[in-house]
C-alpha cells in the first residue's frame, strides 16, 4: 500500500478487503459487542483484583486515556482527520466541569462539560473545515497553542494560572465515588459506554460513509456521502468524547494546571491510537495500556527511561505496521496455524 | 556566638552535630546555646535504639528524568546530609534508609510518583519541589498520613490555604513574603519612586506581582510600568523597552525569562537600572543563561539564602565541603534539604521514635532548628521565614541584606 | 518611532529564523511529502553541539558553528535511514510517529549529555548594538537578518539553478513520473533530510544567542515555522519567507501595540483566518500532496 494518499494507514487494516462470507455485511463478523462485554468484565476484575494505590492511579489513567484515545479514533481513523486538538477539548471538558460542578453535583459539570465542548469543536470545525489535511492538523495544533493561553489567562473560567485544587470525587445519586476501587468502577462504566457507542458507529451505515469519504472524498461526495456533514459530526463527536474524558481526569485527579493539558498530551493522545492500531476501535484501549503502564516499568532504568521510550516507540511502529492489535492479531494467527488445520491465514486481514 | 559557631563547625562531624540538633529541639534558644558543643556531644546521641530504622523518600525531579528542568542540588544535599550521619553511626543504632523516586514536574505521573513512594513504607518524604507537584500530591499525602517536606512556595499548601494538611510543610519562605521583599529593598534601600514590574503569567509571577504592588502601596511609591508574559516567552524587547523611565525593575519570571531580561536591558541602555529577580537567581546555571559575567554586575536576587555568602560561622565550612564534594555551588535548595534531613535527624533523636506521627509533630512545634539556610520554626506549616538579597560581584553572589521577619 | 523600530527589526530577525527552520520543512516536503516532526529537537540538538564545540572544545565560535552545521547534516542523514527509509511505503501516520519518535529519541540524548539546566551559546557580536532612527538595534538581529538572506539565496538557487533542484521539483511535481524518469529517490531523501538538519542547526546557532538554552529551544521556531508554512501555502520559497515575516512581525507589533498577555495567539490566530478564508494559503495551492 504505498503511502501516497490521505489516510491510508487506516485503509491497510481495512476489514471490509476481506472476501464476503455468508449474506451479512463483513462488519457483523467483528463481534465488537463481544469485545465490549470482554472489556466490562476485564475492568471489573481489575478494580476488584487490585489492591494498592498505586494500581488503582494506573488503572484509572488507562480508564481515562481509552476514552479519549477513542475519540480520537473517531477524528483519525474513521475520517481520517490528523488532529492535534484531543488534548485542548481533553482540557476544555475538564475546566467546563469544574467550573459548572462547584457546589453542585457531579452531573452539572459532566453535561457542561459535553455541551460546550461540542458547540466549540463545532465552531472550530466550522471554521476550518474546508481546509487541506495538512492545514487541517497545523490549525489543530494552533488551536491546543491558543487554548493552553486562553485557559491560564480566563480567570474567572478556570483559576488564577489555570491551577485549580481539591475538585471533589465524583457523585451520583448521593453516592460519591471517592475509593479506588469505586472510582475504577466508574470511570470503567464510562470506558463502556464510549465503547458501545463505537461499536455501534461501527456498525452502522455511517462507518461506512466515514471511510468511503476518508478514503477517496470526491468519489464519495458524488455518490452522495454528505462529505462536509460527516467530517463535521465525527470531529465533534470525537472532541466532546475528550471534553467526557476530561471532565473524568479533573474529578478523579482532584487538581489540575495548564501543563497537564500541553502539546504533549495531543501527542500522547496520537501515540495511543496509533501505538494500538489506528485500523481497529481496540487500538486505542491498547495504545493507552502502553502509554500508561509501559514509562513505569522503566523506571528502573532511571536516566535512560526517556531515551529507551522513545526508541521503543519507533520499533514498534517500524516493526508492527498494525500497532499492538496487530501484533495480538499476528499472535492468534501463529497460534491457530499451530493448532492444524484451522481457517485460511492472512485473508487480507489487518496489515 | 562562639558556641555556635562550635557548634556548626560541628555539623560536618556527623556525632556532634546529631547532639546539637538534639539540643535544639527543646525549643529554646537560649538553652540551645547553652548545651551545645562538646558537653552533650557524647550523652544522648548514641544510648537509645529505635525498632527500624528511619527512612526517608525522596519525590524530587533529577536531571535525565521526565522533569528537563530539574537540577541536582536538592538530592545532593539530601544524601551529604545523610552521608554524614551514617558515616558517624546512623540514627537510634541505625543507617538512614533513603530512596529517591524520581518525579515529573507534571502529569499523572506526579500522583504514580507519589504512590510508589509511598509503597516504599516512608517515615517522612522529602520534596516535591515544583508547586505543581506539590498540588497534585497534597491529596494523596494528606490521606497517606505522612509527613512530607517540599521545597516550594506554594500558598495553597500552607495550614490554612485551600490544599493544606497537617502533614505537609514547606522549608522555604512563601513567595509573596519574598516578593515583597524585592519591593522593600526597591524603595527602602535604592530608593525607588517609579517601579517597573515584569512578571510571568503563572500563579507564582501574579501572587508575586500582587503582593509587591500591596508592598509598594503601602511605602508610598508607584507601579509605573508594568508588563507580564508566557513562562517560554523568548523575546522581551518590548516589555523592557516599557521599563525606559523606572527607577527600579522588579522581575518574577522564571530563570529563563530573568536572563532575558538581564540581556535585554543591557542591549536597551538600561543596564544600570537595578534589577531585583526572584529566587531563582541563586541557581548556579542562571549565570550561564545570562551568559556575560559583565551584565550580571548589579542584578539582584531575594534568594532564601546565600551559601556563598554567609557570616555565620560553619555555613562557609558546609559550602567549601559540597562544593569539594559535588563540583558545583550550592544553590539554597541544597542548603535547605540538608537541613531538612537534619531536622529529622534532631527530631528523632528528641522523641527517640521514627514513626510518621512523631516526625509530624516533631515539625508542627519546630522552633528555633540552626540550619544551613537558616533558622527554622513552624508558623502555618511554613517552616523558613527569611530572605536574603543578593547581588552579583565579580561572578559571584555577595549578600546585601537579610530579612528575618517574612510573614 | 524608535518602539516601532525596535519591535519591527526583533520582528523580522525571529521571522527570519522561522523562515531557516521552514525552509527546512519545504525541502524534505518538496522531496518525501512528508513533514519532520524532529525539526524542533534537530534545531536544539545543533545548538548544544555548538555549545559543547566552543565550551569543551575551546574552538573559535565561528568553527563551532560550522561543527554544529555538519554534525547535524550527518544527523539527518541517519534520522532518514533509521526513522523514514524503512518505512518509507507506509502511510505517512507511521512516519509521523516515527519522526515524533526520533524526537523523542534526540531529546533524551541531549539530556543525558548536557544535563537540564539552562545554558547559554554565544553570539560572535556578544550584546552590542546599533542605533538605527534612535532605536537601539542588537547586532545579533542584524547577523541574523543577514545570514538568512543569504541562505535563502543559497536555497533558492540550490531548487532553480542545480540538477539536484530540478530532481527535488520533478518529485514535488509528480513522484510517479520522476521515479520512473530515473530519479534516485533515496539518495534525493537522504539529501533533502541531510540540508534540513544542517538548516536546523543553522537556525540554531542564530536564534540561541538572543535567548536561554534549554531543551526546549527548538519547539517555538517548529511551531511558527508551521505556521509559515502554512500562510506560504507549502509551495514556493518565496511564499515561506513572506510567511515566517508575517509571523514574526505580527507577533512583535501585536504585543506591542495590541496586549502582549496574548503576544503568542496573534501568529496563530492570523493562520487560522488565512486557513478559513483560503484553504490554500495565501501565496500557494500545492498542500495536502501526500498528508
């Protein structure tokens, strides 16, 4: 697949290359529910099985990054969208949060915290929708630039320097969930919930208009994909779910500063979709295991760790085309072939 | 003040100095005075046993770890510290333990940092030093219960600021006490009518900011330019060109934006306006930013202290020795978490326990510790109260003026 | 008047630096149809070797420079066989996150051998200045106004007037054609990759004496070089220039006679406006070749 189009990562790991089996369309054969029912259960034994707080900080961070790593999915991978702005609507949704949420339930700040940043991914989209790709994803990181200003210089949004301390756990019905062991479960349910409304985007006649419009979008608009309409929906989609994402690391972390909303994060943030394999909705929830889990385990070799990160990244990606689901995917492909004669190998599946 | 001087010539003999320390903690100074030296030298230090020996944790950013901005000094300082007292026999029939975790200045990774750290079963943690860290910890540290020492200025974890704890205390002096400083000596010392302020846009440049514009109120002077910018900023032309008519510039940005400044000025014409940075100054590396010994001539600093510098008896010594030991200056951040470890040392030897709630204690009734960097008492879990203000001579950091009664 | 002066000769001499850095961009963009996103640590990886060439060394600062210049051509050499050559095929996302990677990569080596703390690198002006219609002008500004002159000269007839420019537009023009005119495509790539690290460092040792050295130097100038890049329309030489002007210009007089609380928006927000009023840039309409 040469790389010489837009998007074209994405298309490499293009389940839809397979030959048709059966009457229905191959995106039934995914069995993204079942991978979202795997999820739930693996969240909730983590939360019950864990024990210390530091588990718990990881686990939470993962629970967190999935979703936003997936929002991006919906920007990047489905509609092929090279955005840097995760991270700003990430912060967006967690000012909005706490600025709503003071002195009032937990749910104020979660609804303030989609509302606006859905009507400012709109705004933003608006603006520079008709752009290029590559104007596209500078205008993205133009964008994080601004916000990161706007947040340390708005004083009555966020907090003199954009520091803001003891944000309460959040509380629903009454009950707050102030435990690790309640904060895992419910971010967990958020992580779910995100997912489901994936999968059923995936699942959809819309997932299919995505990529018809990512992979080639004058063919598609004249066969009557409303182009303009689509990449709008999917960018804000994908933003409000950093603005939920957000809103979820300002409760759970209890405080929050400009910094943790830099440029590195709307780095990060790529790193995680496409570390886990941009061609799949479980990339992200990968990708973001890796970005959580991995820099801790190096921690032993102190000075080296940022040098040896960064070498790991770009082996894996040079080595492993189909980020870490690819390589899970090559695994049970190996695995299968050893056990005989099993289903035909690499029929076209994700690179 | 011979005794003392005894006495902290002493502290670089680990056995002595664990008996003055002992000596100090009766909160009385005078009585301090009076048994240090020799006499207690060989009494209490060694004759009790603790059940485990101390351990202290470190979360402090080092150099090579995911915080670029970190200098060594503060984990130079703690392990000297600890150095001398094992070397002299350790603590209650002890060694020290120590572990350092090595901590970003921002991100989630702050709050891993402080759960590994914690898993590490301290007695007290020492750092973080960036206010950031502080504030992302202060949560978790005050549920932990066990008392940490930071090395910041951040207001919102004093005792009664809005993320306080009773197991969180700082060893520096608060950062609007030492901006107010600058403007005393501004208007008190150089005279000044018309002041100029630049500033960085952060919370420790704007609460700097509002307490000097409070402390030049109150002396009668006047703000007569003021100019603020982003921490990264890289081109100040226009803020100093804002600074032509001043008689003082007073400067709260970080150590790169006061190097800047430094050069900026120079290049203006305004060289010979006297420049008052904040702590930062004291660091070894703000010369090289600034880069030209000559331009640094003149600028001031209101540092915690001034190692270098200092004429109370035994500081030179502590200086001499680390920088034989470390090849570097000492900044304050190294006097203070050597004097940080030594409080802990004093406290435990005082209470002949080691455990988290006896070393909170030790802290909250702090009064009257002689450290390297100064005397240390507790006042809303702030446990330095003085600035010093510093100029550069010939390359090097002399002391102008000490204050002793920040609030 | 003088104000003026002052903020508009420190205008032209950051965008003339931007200006290094994009050109830098535009040849392997013009060559590959990528984007280095290790521009940023290449412009601070250039500076520290200067550094360490004048400190360590003792050598003349002249020499440092020119040390800095080939060490870092050398640099985008390997960054291109080790990070863009074996994956040359794939989407251009791999190679974006193998540019980010490589970034990384730099970052951690310049920490582990320079240490963290903010340093400084000579100009060979030091700090004097000029007065220009009564404004006082620092040197360096000048030096630095002057040096990307002539390298925009160099550049440009490097692209109109040598076989290897006339290679480098054949591949912008239609990367199909010219392979098959017998173009050695990696040989042009290690040589466009090669001429942007040593442009970076360029860049570096003129910007670095106005400023502190830190790790971070190099990612303001990427950021607005970016930008440059985009009110250039990705296309000519002389449309990145005008670009990189416009920003330094906009940001210095902005700040200085708008609120400098917000001297760094002002670059961005005249790239947003240019993107939503002319998707193409101002000057071009060759973007979005291959991201």
């Amino acid at each position: 697949m040469p790389g010489s189009e837009v998007g074209t990562a994405p298309v490499a790991a293009e389940p839809a290359a397979r030959p048709a089996r059966g009457a229905r369309p191959p995106v039934y054969r995914q069995r993204q529910l079942h991978g979202v029912a795997a999820v739930a259960v693996l969240v909730v034994a983590l939360a019950l099985g864990v024990d210390s707080a530091f588990s718990y900080g990881l686990l939470h961070s993962w629970l967190v990054y999935s979703i936003v790593g997936l929002g991006f999915y919906l920007v990047f991978s489905l509609s092929g969208q090279f955005a840097f702005s995760q991270g700003a609507f990430f912060g967006l949704g967690a000012y909005a949060s706490v600025w709503a949420s003071e002195g009032r339930s937990f749910a104020w700040g979660l609804a303030a915290a989609v509302a606006l940043t859905a009507l400012v991914a709109l705004a933003f989209a608006a603006l520079v929708v008709r752009s290029d790709h590559f104007y596209f994803a500078i205008a993205t990181l133009a964008f994080s630039h601004i916000a990161l200003i706007v947040f340390r210089e708005l004083e009555w949004f966020t907090a003199p320097g954009g520091e803001i301390v003891g944000i309460p756990k959040p509380d629903l019905f009454g009950h707050r969930f102030a435990t690790g062991q309640d904060l895992a479960l419910f971010l967990g349910a958020f992580l779910v919930a995100a997912l489901l409304l994936t999968a059923l985007i995936e699942r959809s006649p819309l997932r299919r208009e995505a990529v018809a419009f990512r992979d080639n979008r004058q063919v598609a608009a004249t066969v009557g994909v409303p182009v303009l309409r689509l990449r709008l929906g999917m960018f804000v989609l994908g933003s409000t779910y950093a603005g939920v994402a957000g809103c979820l690391f300002a409760h759970k972390s209890g405080f929050i500063s400009t910094e943790s909303f830099a440029l590195e994060l709307g780095i990060d943030i790529f790193l995680i979709v496409l570390l886990g394999g941009a061609g799949s909705m479980w990339g992200p929830v990968l990708g973001a295991a890796f970005v959580v889990w991995m820099p801790e385990q190096l921690r032993f070799v102190g000075e080296y760790r940022a040098l040896i990160y960064g070498a790991l990244l770009v082996v894996v990606v040079v080595a492993f085309p189909g980020g870490l689901v690819g390589l899970v995917e090559a695994v049970g492909r190996w695995l299968r072939r050893g056990r005989g004669p099993g289903r035909p190998v690499g029929t076209g599946g994700r690179a | 003040m011979g005794r003392r001087s005894h006495r902290l010539l002493g502290s670089l003999l680990a056995l002595s100095l664990l008996a003055a320390a002992c000596g100090d903690d009766d909160g009385d100074d005078a009585a301090a005075d009076e048994s240090a030296g020799g006499e207690t030298t060989t009494t209490t230090a060694p004759d009790y046993e603790l059940e485990e020996p101390l351990r202290i944790v470190a979360v402090i950013s080092e150099p090579g770890g995911s915080d670029e901005n970190a200098v060594p000094d503060y984990v130079d300082g703690i392990e000297m510290a600890i150095a001398e007292i094992n070397d002299a026999g350790g603590l209650g029939g002890h060694p020290i333990e120590f572990e350092a975790v090595e901590t970003p200045a921002v991100g989630d990774e702050i709050t891993n940092s402080l759960n590994l750290a914690l898993e590490k079963d301290p007695d007290v943690l020492l750092g973080p030093v960036s206010s950031t860290a502080v504030l992302a910890m202060a949560e978790g540290v005050d549920a932990a219960g066990v008392p940490m020492i930071h090395n910041t200025t951040e207001p919102k974890v004093l005792r009664d600021g809005e993320a306080g704890s009773p197991w969180i205390f700082g060893n520096r002096p608060p950062n609007d006490g030492a901006a107010r400083i600058a403007a005393r000596y501004a208007v008190e010392e150089l005279g000044a009518e018309q002041i100029g302020q630049l500033y960085v846009n952060t919370a420790f440049g704007q609460s700097g900011n509002e307490a000097q514009d409070a402390e030049i109120e109150e002396l009668g002077a006047e703000v007569s330019a003021e100019r603020s910018f982003e921490f990264n900023a890289t081109d100040l032309t226009e803020a100093v060109l804002a600074m032509e008519d001043v008689d003082v510039v007073l400067d709260w940005g970080t150590p790169a934006t006061v190097g800047l400044a430094v050069n900026t000025l120079a290049q203006q014409g305004l060289a010979d306006v006297p420049h008052i940075g904040p702590g930062s100054v004291g660091f070894s590396f703000f010369a090289d930013i600034v880069g030209d010994e000559t331009l640094l001539e003149g600028v001031l600093g209101v540092v915690d202290c001034n190692p270098a510098d200092d004429d109370r008896e035994g500081v030179a010594a502590w200086h001499d020795a680390f920088v034989e030991e470390n090849g570097y200056e000492p900044s304050y951040g190294a006097a203070q978490m050597y004097d940080a470890v030594h409080i802990v040392a004093s406290i435990v030897n005082e209470a002949r326990a080691a455990d988290p709630e006896t070393i909170r204690e030790g802290l909250e009734s702090l009064d009257g510790h002689e450290g390297i960097c100064a005397t240390y008492s507790n006042d809303n879990n702030v446990l330095q109260h003085s600035s010093v203000v510093v100029r550069f001579e010939d390359g090097s950091l002399v002391t102008e003026k000490t204050y002793d009664d920040l609030s | 008047m003088e104000r003026f002066v002052s903020l508009f000769v420190t205008g032209v001499a950051q965008g003339a630096v931007f200006a290094v850095v994009a050109l830098g961009f535009l040849l392997i963009y013009k060559a590959t149809g990528v984007i280095n996103f290790a521009q940023g640590d290449l412009v601070t990886l250039g500076t520290y070797i200067a550094i360490w060439a004048a400190s360590d060394l003792e050598m003349p600062l002249l020499g440092a420079y020119a040390v800095a210049v080939a060490a870092l051509f050398v640099v985008g050499v390997l960054i291109e066989r080790f990070a863009y050559a074996p994956i040359r095929d794939r989407s251009i996302h791999v190679v974006v996150i193998s540019t980010l990677g490589a970034a990384l990569v730099i970052r951690a080596v310049i920490v582990l051998w320079r240490g963290t703390a903010p340093t400084r690198l000579r100009g060979p002006l030091g700090f004097e200045v000029v007065e220009v219609l009564g404004a006082r002008i620092p040197k360096q500004n000048l030096l630095i106004i002057g040096v990307t002159a002539v390298c925009v000269a160099a550049v440009w007839l490097l692209f109109h007037r040598t076989q290897f420019g006339r290679q480098v537009r054949a591949l912008a023009a239609d990367r199909m054609a010219a392979q098959m005119q017998g173009i050695r495509v990696a040989r042009m790539s290690m040589l466009t990759f090669g001429l942007a690290g040593g442009l970076s460092a360029l860049a570096g040792v003129l910007i670095a004496p106005t400023r502190a050295v830190s790790i971070d130097l190099g990612f303001g100038p990427m950021l607005y070089a970016f930008a440059a890049s985009i009110l250039g329309g990705m296309g000519s030489i002389g449309g990145v220039v005008v670009g990189a002007l416009a920003i330094g210009l906009v940001q210095q007089l902005g700040g200085g006679y708008i609120s400098p609380d917000y001297a760094e928006v002002y670059p961005f927000v005249l790239m947003l406006l240019v993107i939503a009023l002319r998707p193409q840039g101002v000057f071009g309409s060759e973007a979005g070749a291959r991201l």
